[in-house]
C-alpha cells in the first residue's frame, strides 16, 4: 500500500511543478496519422558531439535498444540574414552558449540557439549571442563555406566567426526555388524584373547588393560575383549585405543587371508541429542507440510504420489507421540540399 502512495505522490509532484508527461500512443501508426491521434511529444534535445539528444526528464521513456517512435519534431524553412564577420578571441568572447560539431549550416546551429537572438558560426562550431557581441562586423575573412548546407554560403574561417539572425520581415514562404532545378541552392537572390525572391545556388553570380545599418544602398555599378564575395565586398566598405527591404528598394538602372544578390540564406531548422501540419515533408522520430535517444528525421511521413509518443492526456478518437505498407529501407533526412540526401545521424 505504502509503495502505491508513493508512486502516485511522485506523479502527483511532477504535475504540480508542470513537468509534461509522456506515453506511447496506441499501437504502430505512419506520423501522420500519429499527430492526428494525439499532441506528439517534443521533448527538449541538446546537441552532444554532433549528434541530437532527446531528454525525457525524470520519468525516461521505456524503450529497447534499436528501437524508433514518432515525435512531433519537423524540419521547417526559415530565412536568415547574414548579419556580418565578426573576430574570435576565446579569451575575450561574450558568448553565451557554444555548440561544438553541430555541423557548419546556419539551420543547425539557429535551432541549437532555440531561434533567439544572433547566431554565429566557425566551422563546425555553433555561438549563440542575445544581442550583437561586437561593433567589429566587417571582416573580410570569413571564407569557409558551409558544407552541411550543401552549398557556398559563409561558415566564418580561421578565428572569424560568421553572424547571421532571423530575417525581418521575410518568411520562407516569400522565397521561391529557383525555376531551373540545377540551379536551386540556399542563398536568396531578388528578381527585380519579375519583384520575386528566388533561392539559388551560392556559386552563380548576381549583381552585388550592399547597404548601410541605416538602410541606404551603396552603388557598385553591374559588376556580377558569388554569393560569397558578395558578402566580402560589402564588408570591405563597411556595409551590409541587402536585407529584405533593400533588395525591394534596389533601383539599379541596367535592365541587363535585374537580379542582384541579397544577404539571406534559406535554411533548415528543428521546429515543433505548434501548427498542427498534417503532411509536413520531413518529420522528427527517435531510435535507441547505444541507451541514448537520439533525434532523426525521415521524408516518409505516410508510409513508415513506428510507436509514437504522445504527451499524456492528449489522445483523440480518429478514424482507424490505413492500411500502409512498412518500409524496410529507412530513409534518413540530412536537412542541407534540396535532394534530401541519406544520413545516418544529424
């Protein structure tokens, strides 16, 4: 008797200082018909030498070694702007958390940053600030390119890290893939001629778009380069790279010259289901590997067949499950090039 009363006092405690708790749902489900039976869980993860940690909290999910579930993780699109090149000196550094081997993609390292504030990156490692950690932006050095991105957008350099934030007043709705398929990327361009916001690869070459923290534009004529270099020059004359109402306000003269860089990425990030998206292209699951829970993504929504976990007390009546074959090749989603390329971890 004694036992039960202090199993339901431990329950009853964990309530009381609102700690979510969590259950398996009924039976194996595809994710979409999991999120329609219950709220999935999204449990807080952590990054640990490049891979992605769930944390159940005090009262651990059973599951065995091998095993995988459904959470109502997504990869979601989120425009950021490049936000400058900043020196590192690791004694002197306000950082206020560092993310080391998260991969070098702006994506990765703004969900580390749980989307607040400045992020930074250099190489592989992952800075996040509050507010911009130094007057001194504009370095030229910041030449290493992001490789988890899949494409030629900065990743800071040899003690340079690259500053980026979340974008004002653009969604990843606004950019559209660029309309050649070999030409799509990550860096956004802005089509004067057409007024639409296209992501293409980094490594074409667009007209240079620069402006000053107030927001006036600095003319260099109809000279054409990289992403990249486009962002080295705007820092060499002190400026920024265009943000979203500099492009809108571009008046370049030369109709030969309408596309011109801007200094926005689209990126990947770690988001929960909080709009209830009922066919998102990439969904969040977990798999025991060596007695850690480790997060992965999948682009097969509708026809993988797994447990699911579901915050308690969240479950609905839906119609019974149809009939979906399960897949025996697991298809594993890195979150950096639009072919969705197979990988074992994130």
């Amino acid at each position: 008797m004694h036992f039960f009363v202090l199993v339901f006092s431990f329950l009853q405690f964990n309530r009381l200082k609102g700690q979510i708790i969590y259950e398996f749902g009924s039976g194996n489900a595809s994710w979409v018909y999991a999120s329609a039976a219950c709220k999935l869980a999204t449990p807080r993860f952590n990054f640990t030498e490049g891979e992605i940690h769930v944390r159940f909290g005090d009262e651990p999910i059973s599951m065995k070694e091998g095993e995988e579930a459904w959470l109502g993780y997504i990869l979601d699109s989120v425009v950021l702007q490049s936000a400058g090149c900043m020196p590192y000196d690791v004694k002197k550094e306000p950082r206020l958390a560092t993310f080391y081997d998260t991969g070098a993609d702006p994506g990765v390292c703004f969900s580390a940053c749980r989307g607040k504030g400045y992020i930074g990156l250099m190489n592989t490692n992952c800075f996040c600030f509050q507010t911009l950690p130094t007057e001194d932006t504009f370095r030229t050095t910041c030449q290493q390119t992001c490789s988890r991105l899949g494409d030629e957008a900065a990743c800071g350099g040899t003690n340079v890290i690259s500053l980026y934030k979340q974008a004002d007043g653009m969604s990843a709705s606004d950019v559209v893939d660029f309309p050649i398929p070999m030409h799509r990327g990550s860096c956004v361009m802005y089509d004067r001629n057409s007024k639409v916001f296209h992501s293409a690869k980094c490594t074409m070459s667009y007209r240079i778009g620069c402006q000053s923290m107030h927001g006036d534009s600095f003319d260099i004529g109809s000279r054409t380069v990289t992403w990249l270099e486009m962002t080295r020059f705007c820092f060499s004359v002190k400026h920024f790279p265009y943000a979203y109402k500099g492009a809108l306000e571009d008046e370049d003269s030369d109709a030969n010259f309408f596309q011109v860089w801007t200094g926005m990425v689209k990126a990947r990030m770690i988001s929960k289901n909080l709009e209830g998206a009922s066919n998102p292209q990439i969904v969040g699951y977990i798999r025991v590997e060596n007695g850690k829970y480790k997060l992965h993504f999948s682009t097969r929504a509708r026809t993988d067949v797994k447990r699911f976990i579901c915050q308690e007390g969240s479950t609905t009546t839906v119609s019974a499950q149809p009939d979906v074959h399960t897949v025996t090749g697991k298809s594993h989603c890195s979150f950096y090039n639009n072919n969705l390329t197979i990988a074992a971890t994130i």
